[in-house]
C-alpha cells in the first residue's frame, strides 16, 4: 500500500494537532511536515514535497489562496486540498482556480477529509457536500435571473425548442417567420450561456421549463 505524504497547513496549533492525531491513525498517511503560516508553508513545500498539500486559506502572511498559487507555479502536477471554516461557495470556486483539486470544510466529518485526500492523490477534482450543494443552488440562482431576461416571445420559443419542435413548427405555432425562430434560438442560447441543444433541454429541466415526463409524451406523440 503506498503512503500519501501530507504537508499539513493551518495557523492554530491546536487544529494541526486534532488533524495530526486523525491522520496518524490511517495506516497508509504520513504527515512528513507542518507550517503555520503560507510562507513556511511554501518552504516547506519546496523541502519535503508532499504528496498532498492540505491547507486553510486564512493563514497569515500570504494567505492560502496565493500559497496554492506559488506552490502550482511551481509545480503544475502539485495536489492540493482546502480545508476551510469557510462554507461561502465563492470560497471554493476561487481555491479551484487557484490550483486546488478539493475543497472540505472544517464542519465535514472526518471521513470526509480523509477519502478527499485519497480522491486528490489520484488526481481527482471532489468536494463536501456542503459545499456542493451550496455551488449547486448558486449556479442554479445563476441561471433562473439569466432565465428572466428572455422575453415571452423567447420563452414560448425556448418551450417548443426543447419539445423537440422544427423551426417550421414554431413558427406555424407562433405565427412568426421561421428566421425570426432562429433568431431568437441564436440570442436564447447567448443569454442562458449555452452551447447547443442538448444544453438547452439539460438546463430547461433543471429550471422546470419542462419535465423529463413532458418530452416523454411529447416524444411519444410524434411516433
């Protein structure tokens, strides 16, 4: 079994030692060294490198942000793990374009921590579930104002859109010209940000434009 050397980073010492006592206890963990503060913890870095790097992203000094920063600088194949008070979604996102593959909360369970720590060393992008729920109602907050800024017009074309209707259809329906649909298909597209259809539909059943069982009929009616 191959041992995950950890570089520890948290400026409350009392912290690092409850984490240090969790980590020694899993037989295929090693904390090879510890920092308080984001300059040491860069040194270190550089003198032990680990194999994982679990940092807080309130540190003094250089805060945990500009550390992953440095550290990916560095080194781009660095595996890095945010352990965080912070529970603000914004949190996360920024940590992961800083560099970082996960971010855990301090709330999280224990066996949170410890199958991210395993997740990040094989190279995977994870999260706590706090946190990806709190992503997830952003995104979807996000996306219900882009969906207000369609017109009815839009709206009504977005419906039929994803019922799978022609742009002929459409327009018979609407007695509109079939440019004018796909026109409108064009700026729908621009202001929900997506790609193509396929988007369109995914992102129209999760804001309940229309449901998995509406297509289902409507699939079924055109057979």
């Amino acid at each position: 079994m191959t041992t995950i050397r950890i570089l520890l980073v948290d400026d409350h010492a009392i912290v690092r030692e409850g984490y240090l006592s969790l980590l020694s206890k899993q037989a295929n963990l090693q904390v090879v060294a510890e920092a308080a503060d984001g300059i040491q913890a860069y040194q270190r870095f550089k003198e032990c490198s680990p194999d994982v790097v679990i940092t807080d992203l309130s540190l003094p000094g250089i805060s945990g942000l500009e550390l992953i920063s440095r550290i990916k600088q560095r080194d781009s194949k660095a595996k890095i793990l945010v352990n965080s008070m912070h529970q603000n979604p914004s949190f996360a996102v920024q940590a992961s374009h800083a560099g970082a593959l996960a971010y855990v909360t301090k709330s999280s369970p224990p066996e949170v921590l410890l199958r991210a720590i395993h997740e990040v060393y094989c190279g995977r992008h994870t999260l706590s579930a706090d946190i990806a729920q709190a992503l997830a109602l952003e995104k979807l907050g996000t996306e219900r104002m882009a969906l207000e800024t369609l017109t009815v017009r839009e709206f009504e074309i977005l419906r039929l859109l994803v019922e799978a209707k022609s742009t002929e259809d459409i327009a018979q329906t609407l007695n509109i010209s079939s440019k004018t649909v796909c026109n409108s298909h064009y700026l729908i597209k621009r202001k929900l940000g997506v790609a193509g259809d396929i988007e369109l539909t995914r992102l129209a059943i999760r804001l309940n434009v229309i449901s998995l069982l509406d297509l289902t009929i409507s699939a079924s009616s055109t057979v």
